[in-house]
C-alpha cells in the first residue's frame, strides 16, 4: 500500500487508442492527485493513445510483441522496460495481450486491470454479446488486480447498469465504457492516495471507502 504523503508513480500499458488512459490521467489532475504518469507503453507503435501522452508530457515508448520469437521473451523485456520507471503499480488500460504467469509474479498485488464485465461473470472475449443472450438483468465493469489466471484477480470495485431490451452489444459496449470511464480514475485515485490493500485472504480493502460499486448510465 502507497504512503498518502508520497507520489505514487505509475506505468500504464495500451493498445488502442487509450480512452481510459485519457480519463485515469485526466481525472487524476483535476483532483491533484498524488500520481505521477512515469511511462506508457504500447505493443502497437500506432496506437492513437501514445500519440496523446506525448502532447500530454508522458514519456512513451513502443515495445511490438512481434519482434519476439515467443511470449516469454516480449514478456522478459517488457518486464525489464517496466521495471526501468520504479513504478509503484502497473495499470493495464486496453492492453491486447495475454500475459504469462511469470510476468504477472514479478508484479503481484501492483497491477490492475479493467475487464468490461460484473466478474466473476463473462471471463474472457464478447462479454458484452454473451451477456445479452444469457439474459442477465445487470451488466458492467470490474477493476481487479491481475492474478495468472485470465480475469480472475481479487476484486477491487465494479460498476453496473441495467440492460435495456433495445441494447446491442455495440450499444452496451459504449454504455460499459462511460462506467470504465468513471471507475478506473476512482480506483487508480484510491491506489495513489495509499487507500488499497490486500489481506492474507487476498481481499481487498479500501479504506476509508464504503462502498465500491457504482450504478449509472440507463440509457
């Protein structure tokens, strides 16, 4: 956990065009939050959100998973790019690639993850479509820290809203995302401000917070 008083430095690893990266460094200025946005690191060297760092002040750099023969070697040398900013946590904001159990033991308890689903429910890829058909009532998106096994970390706050009968997966992927975007800056603000811990049955806790869910966006 984060002293209060010190500035919590983190490295945010895209994808895409980096939306929620955008609203985590947002947010966290307005609020003069105590974070510090050392590097973002992309797999793709055109994603869109590295572009915007860079007219942001961050530090950028572009590491493609395809100059490598296996997992483990980009994993290796991306670990290593990481490890070269001293951050106190690692934030996976879009990051389209599966990592390997070793990566994610060099940063346990110190990497989070945004998954467009009420976890434990719809794991993995189309949560949105699956979600639709199951017939569920409740939709959204979990903040978790990431374990080895694919979105099963501990939980550390969810978002929710109801599924409408007109609803699309392409419609409730962008209702999901106006969530992501209000989740993800209050979490990462809990983990800079030195709010988030975990117990030795790898429960969260926030404190100072009593609840960790939010309901939103209807229509």
């Amino acid at each position: 956990m984060q002293p209060a008083s010190e500035i919590c430095r983190f490295v945010v690893l895209i994808s895409g065009q980096g939306t929620n990266l955008r609203e985590i460094v947002r947010s966290c200025r307005e609020h003069n939050v105590p974070a510090e946005f050392v590097r973002v690191i992309s797999n793709q060297a055109d994603a869109p959100g590295l572009q915007w760092a860079r007219e942001q002040g961050i530090e950028t750099a572009v590491l493609s998973h395809r100059d490598f023969a296996s997992r483990e070697a980009f994993d290796a040398a991306l670990a290593e790019l990481i490890q070269e900013s001293m951050p106190e946590y690692v934030i996976l904001a879009g990051f389209m690639r599966i990592l390997t159990e070793g990566f994610v033991r060099q940063f346990e308890s110190r990497m989070v993850n945004i998954h467009p689903s009420l976890l434990p429910a719809f794991t993995g890829l189309h949560s949105h479509a699956r979600a639709i058909e199951s017939g569920v009532g409740w939709h959204g998106c979990t903040v978790h820290f990431v374990t080895a096994e694919l979105d099963h970390g501990p939980i550390i706050a969810q978002a929710a809203l109801e599924i409408e009968p007109q609803d699309t997966p392409d419609s409730l992927a962008r209702r999901v995302q106006l969530l992501e975007h209000r989740l993800y800056p209050q979490v990462i603000e809990w983990l800079a401000r030195g709010r988030v811990s975990l117990d030795q049955h790898n429960k969260v806790h926030v404190r100072g917070v009593e609840h960790r869910h939010i309901k939103g966006y209807q229509a």
